[in-house]
C-alpha cells in the first residue's frame, strides 16, 4: 500500500483531500528501477504515467549521429511520461533513472478518470507543463544568444537553484553530476566542459564533492562571470 504522506508530499496532488488521496494511492503501483535502468524508451506507446517517490530520472533525445540532449532531470515529487497519456502520440523522449528510483505508476485509464474527477490535477498538470515550457524556452534562448562558457556557467546557478544547500566552500549542488551530463545539458561536447570548469576551478568557483557532486561559490562565480563578460 502506498503512504498517503507520500502522495501528500507530490506537488500534482496538492490540492487533493485524504479520501481522494486514498483513491490515487489505491491506483498507483510501486516500481524500483537500479541507476542506469531505461524506464521507457522515445518513440513506445504510452500506457501509464509516473512520479518519483525517490530517485532522480534523467529525459533525454538521441540524435542521428548518437549524441544526447538532456532535455531535463527530474527528482522526488516531479512527474513525468503524461504527454503520451494527453496526446495519444508516442513517448516524445528517454526516461533513465539516473539514481536508483522509487516510481509510483498510474495507468493511463486512471490517469483520465483522475483527472476529470479532480480539476486541482488537472491544474497541477497545467501548470508543471508551464513550468516546462518556460524552463525550454530559457535553454533555446541560451542556446542561441549564449557561447558554451556562458551556457555552462548559466546551467550552475540554475543547478543551484533547484538543488543546492549550503555546505563548507559555499553551495553544494546534490545531484550526480558528471561532465558528459553537464554536456548533454547545454549541447557541446564533454571537453568543453571541462575546459570551463577548469577555468572556473582555478579561479575557486568550483570544486568537487563525493558522489559525483560539485559545489560551487556564488560570489566567485559571478565575479567570474563579470570579468569575462558572460
Ligand atoms: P511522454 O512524451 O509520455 O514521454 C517522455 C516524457 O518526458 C514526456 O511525456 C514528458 O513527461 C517528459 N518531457 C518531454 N519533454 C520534456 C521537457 N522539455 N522537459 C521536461 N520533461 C519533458
């Protein structure tokens, strides 16, 4: 059986009360996928759409010539795989569990008879799709008017945003993070990336934690950013 408290904590069912909070948890299936899992692949049917109790998962697009664009990561309480459940068309990317996740599944017949009994998911929904279309709009704006410096050093102060705390050397941002991810974040090959956090190592912006973290310090940074006009 699945912890309403959990349910409560996802911010698509916010503003559901408990009794409706039961009907989801008496949906939703549990499913545990190890770190580099495919959860479901671009192009498949889509039956059933997922949030994440725990875990982070990585969507991203292949093109022709084998490199991937991360198109975003999602952590706890984020959802994903409903576009195909909306539109009927095949899933629009890959979903990877980039962590080893904890996946609360709800088959696509629920997720329409949920959604037309309770506008507030509907809204929920709307509204992460916004969020998503503004968060898109912002790389295709960075992607055309930023160089790979910039965009590198753009993509940390949001990583910040969404996943730092504060640790010893200034914010640690807790997720994994490797170079070819930050890569196929922004759209430029692994050695660039390297080639800016370098620069940004030497002058103690940056530095690396265990577990594939890095932290990074916000007033050297901008400082940084400053002085090389990004
Ligand atoms: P679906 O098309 O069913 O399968 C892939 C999922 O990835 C999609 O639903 C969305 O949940 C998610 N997705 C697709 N594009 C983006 C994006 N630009 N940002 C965040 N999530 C996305």
């Amino acid at each position: 059986m699945i912890d309403l408290n959990v349910l409560a904590r996802v911010p698509l069912f916010g503003g559901l009360s408990s009794e409706e909070l039961e009907l989801v948890a008496a949906k939703a299936v549990r499913r545990e996928h190890d770190r580099g899992a495919v959860i479901f692949f671009e192009h498949e049917p889509g039956d059933a759409m997922y949030i994440i109790e725990e875990g982070q998962v990585r969507i991203y697009r292949v093109a022709e010539d084998g490199r991937e664009k991360t198109l975003a990561l999602l952590s706890e309480g984020d959802f994903f795989g409903e576009m195909a459940l909306i539109d009927d068309e095949p899933r629009s990317a890959i979903a990877e569990a980039t962590e080893p996740c904890v996946l609360l599944a709800i088959h696509k017949r629920d997720v329409h008879s949920l959604i037309q009994a309770n506008p507030s998911i509907a809204l929920s929904m709307i509204q992460g799709l916004s969020r998503r279309l503004r968060e898109t709009n912002k790389q295709l704006m960075d992607a055309v008017f930023l160089d790979v410096r910039g965009r590198v050093l753009r993509l940390l102060l949001d990583l910040d945003r969404r996943y730092g705390r504060p640790c010893a050397e200034g914010r640690l941002i807790d997720i994994r993070l490797t170079h070819q991810e930050l890569a196929n974040m922004v759209g430029t090959s692994r050695e660039s990336v390297t080639r800016v956090l370098t620069e940004l190592q030497d002058v103690g912006a940056l530095g690396y934690a265990q577990r594939h973290r890095m932290w990074i310090d916000r007033r050297s940074l901008e400082e940084y950013m400053e002085q090389v006009g990004a």
